[in-house]
C-alpha cells in the first residue's frame, strides 16, 4: 500500500531541508500526539543511522515501531524504514529546486506486510484508502504551509 503526495513550497532547497532535518521538533510534536518517542542513538550526529522507538495505540491496540534514517543526501533526500511486528514501511522524502526560492516536497510512504494479521490490517487500510490518502494529502499540504511560513520568517 502507498501514499503519494507533492507540494511546491516557497522557499530555498537548502532551507526546507534544514526545517526537515530537525529532528527534535518532529519527536517532540509526536509526544504532544500521544506517541513515546524515544531516540536509540541520542547525542549522535544527524545523518544516516538515528534510529527511534516509538509506542502508540492505533485502532484500540499498542503498537511499537522502530524506525531508521537509512539515507541522508542534504539537501535533497532522507529515507526512513520502519519496522513493526508485522508492518514494513519506507518513508521517503525527496526535495527538488524548481527555482533559487521555489522548491517541490516530495512525500513517499510505502507499506508492506510481513504476517497474515498485518495483511488483514493492511486489507481494511485498503477499504478506506480513499479517505486515508485525501486525509494525507492534506497533512502534507499543511506542512508544506507551516514549512514556507517558518522559511518566510
């Protein structure tokens, strides 16, 4: 199952990657959701390698998830694979120069299932994937926003 979603965001590559890149910020806005986070690796350097540990409920049952900074291209790539007990995912975040002040986000997410319950779960995703893909363009849209108006400033 996959979820595609682009946006063109006024602002310099190099400046949307660095709002990306912190790291802290995204951890800390998880907490306020609900979500443990917690970083495997704390005090190492941004790049390939962080790893997290993050617990939360989804659909009325815990869930725990370890995720992996795979790869790390400033400024215009970040791969995340994430691991669960029956869920695969890979995030992929892809940034694009359009022009000096204009740059395109690309967001990936692709997930794969490693046992017949995770299928299941995957399956009753894929009857509201309709909702599930408009509800994440939407999230990112508003990020792109968030992004162009803390590059504005």
């Amino acid at each position: 199952m996959q979820f595609v979603s682009k946006e063109d965001i006024e602002a310099p590559v190099a400046n949307v990657f660095a709002i990306l890149s912190e790291f802290e910020s995204f951890e800390r806005s998880a907490i306020r959701r609900g979500i443990e986070v917690q970083r495997v690796d704390p005090g190492a350097a941004i790049g390939a390698g962080m790893a997290w540990d993050a617990r939360f409920n989804l659909r009325g049952r815990p869930r725990e998830m370890h995720v992996v900074l795979k790869q790390f291209e400033p400024p215009q790539l970040m791969r995340f694979e994430g691991h669960s007990k029956g869920i695969t995912s890979i995030v992929n975040i892809e940034l694009l120069a359009l022009s000096p002040r204009r740059t395109r986000l690309s967001f990936d997410i692709a997930l794969g299932a490693k046992t017949l319950s995770a299928r299941l779960f995957l399956q009753s995703l894929k009857l509201a994937r309709k909702n599930l893909a408009r509800r994440f363009k939407l999230r990112i849209a508003e990020f792109a926003k968030d992004v162009e108006d803390r590059c504005a400033r």
